[in-house]
C-alpha cells in the first residue's frame, strides 16, 4: 500500500476543510480534471548536474541513507538522491530506509534554481566530495557532464529560461471592492483547490493559479474572517509548466468569466488591455509559438525537465 507524504496528508486536509465550509464544484460550472503528465523519476540529464556512484559492488542502504543527514547533505548542497533496488525497474527516491541494498545511486543539482546557479567550480567542488563518498563504498563517482562543461550547460540552460519563461495572466477587476468569502465560494464552485501558499489552483502541479489582485495576492481563513475586500481577481499559467497550455488559457477565461459575471467585473489580458475576441485569439497564436519554440529546444511544458527548470 503506498503511504501518503506529509505534504499530501496537510494538502487533503486542506481541501476537506474548505469544501465543509465554503462548498464544493458545481456542474455547469466547475472545470473538468486538470490534464496531467507522468512525471518519470530519476535524473534529468538535460536541466541538472547529475553524478553517479558507480562499481561493481552494491550500496548497503545503511550507507546510502547517510546521503540524507545533515553533514552530508550541508556539504553536498542538498541535492536530490535517486536510487534503484535491485528489483527497481524505475528509480525512486532515496529514504532513510536501512534494510537492503542499490545497484543504482545518483545525485542530482538543477543548473538553475531559486538560489542561484551552478558553476564549473562548484560542480568540481560537488564531485570531489560526491568521490569522497563513492569512496567509502568501494565505488566512484561519475559526472555529468564533465564539472569543467557546467558553465557551457547552465548557459545554454539560462538562455532558454531567458526567452522561454513564458507566462499568462488574465485580470477581473471588479465594478466594487468584494468580500474575500464569496470569492472562496466562487473558486470551489470552479472546483479549484487552495494551496498551501494561499492560492486557488488547478490541478498538481497548477495548470491555472488564481489569486487577488492586489498584494498580498494570497486567501486566508484569516482575511475572511476579516471581512477583507478585493478589487478584483487574477487568473494565470506558466506556459512552460503547463501541460497543455491552450487547455491553460481556456481555463484561466473561463474562470475570469465567471468572475466577472458574478461580481460585475472587467476582464483585461497582460498588458491592460480589455480582453475581445480578437486578443483571445491572440493568446492562441503567442501559445503556438511558445509550443513551437519548447519543441526546437527539445523541451515539453509540463514535462519533469520544464518542471524543474521552471518551477524553481
């Protein structure tokens, strides 16, 4: 039986909590499933530094969790540890699990994240000390690329991120300033999901996010309780970790429509424009291109590869 994450548990709560007491998705209204990609395990070669233990002899599971205490993840910079059993088939994440052994163990750094980027230097730091471990389990360590190839990959990686940090948001400003709690109503209606960062969502990962318009763009039981009034709403996507963005966007305007609908609202695109037929089909185009240019980088919105790249 698989057993529920912490995360997922505190998420589920979260949902049942609300649905008790703000309502739950309409027929008629409500979106449909959010489309959703599996997302493989394991390395991905493309977006992250990747260094492989490798030898003839396997890794007791004792040694491997080690990986995850503190002093070695503090000198490793936190990355992500995959291994595979020897009757794994995919790879999973390590745990802290002591029984058994890998055949298969890998660590794994994004060339960009939310804390900066590698650099050749560091990835030789990483790998020297990566070594250190392959060491003491009779293995060695195994870079991809070559730590001195790192500048040249992030490069690359920072460029596509550059012109491909592709995203959308639809605005719904009201005609008067509406109680945070009807909007609460409004969204589970829609069948959207509140996250932990006080924001509605649809699907996992978010294919549409919406939150107030004005800061702090976040819901809370708090400032429902408060009485709290918006001046409007806004509904978007990151292109690149949608999974079908034209899906995206048709769910981002349905859910701006229903907003305006009911609170009497205007629906303006990115740039402040009123949204028309005309700029709807815009959108259209712009996302065709964006698809078209993922496609020339090799990479897939939604993919594991968008995913980490993009989600920071």
């Amino acid at each position: 039986m698989a057993h529920e994450s912490g995360a997922d548990s505190r998420a589920r709560v979260r949902r049942t909590l609300v649905s008790a007491t703000f309502g739950s998705p309409v027929p008629g209204v409500a979106l449909s499933a959010a489309p959703a990609l599996p997302q493989k395990p394991g390395p991905l070669h493309q977006v992250e530094f990747v260094v492989e233990i490798v030898g003839p002899k396997s890794v007791p599971a004792t040694a491997a969790a080690a990986l995850l205490t503190s002093e070695w993840q503090g000198v490793l910079g936190f990355p992500r540890v995959w291994v595979m059993a020897p009757k794994d088939t995919v790879w999973q994440p390590l745990t802290t699990s002591v029984s058994g052994s890998y055949d298969s163990l890998v660590l794994t750094w994004p060339y960009m994240g939310a804390g900066g980027h590698l650099t050749s230097r560091s990835a030789i730091t990483l790998a020297g000390t990566a070594e250190r471990f392959a060491t003491g389990v009779q293995r060695r360590a195994l870079t991809l690329p070559p730590p001195n190839d790192v500048d040249h990959a992030v490069r690359a990686v920072r460029e596509v991120v550059e012109r491909l940090d592709i995203g959308v948001s639809i605005s719904v400003e009201f005609a008067i300033p509406v109680a945070e709690e009807p909007l609460w109503r409004t969204a589970m209606e829609l069948g959207l999901s509140l996250n932990g960062s006080g924001e509605f969502v649809w699907g996992d990962p978010a294919q549409v996010t919406l939150v107030p318009l004005q800061e702090p763009m976040r819901f809370t039981l708090g400032a429902v309780r408060a009485g709290r009034q918006h001046e409007g709403v806004t509904a978007g996507f990151s292109t690149p970790q949608s999974v079908n963005p034209f899906v995206s966007l048709r769910a981002a305007l349905h859910v701006a429509d229903e907003y305006a609908k009911r609170f009497q609202g205007l629906i303006f695109g990115d740039g402040g424009e009123p949204i028309t037929p005309k700029l709807r089909a815009e959108y259209e185009d712009n996302l065709n291109a964006a698809v078209a240019a993922f496609a020339q980088v090799g990479l897939v919105s939604g993919s594991a590869e968008a995913l980490r790249l993009f989600g920071g």
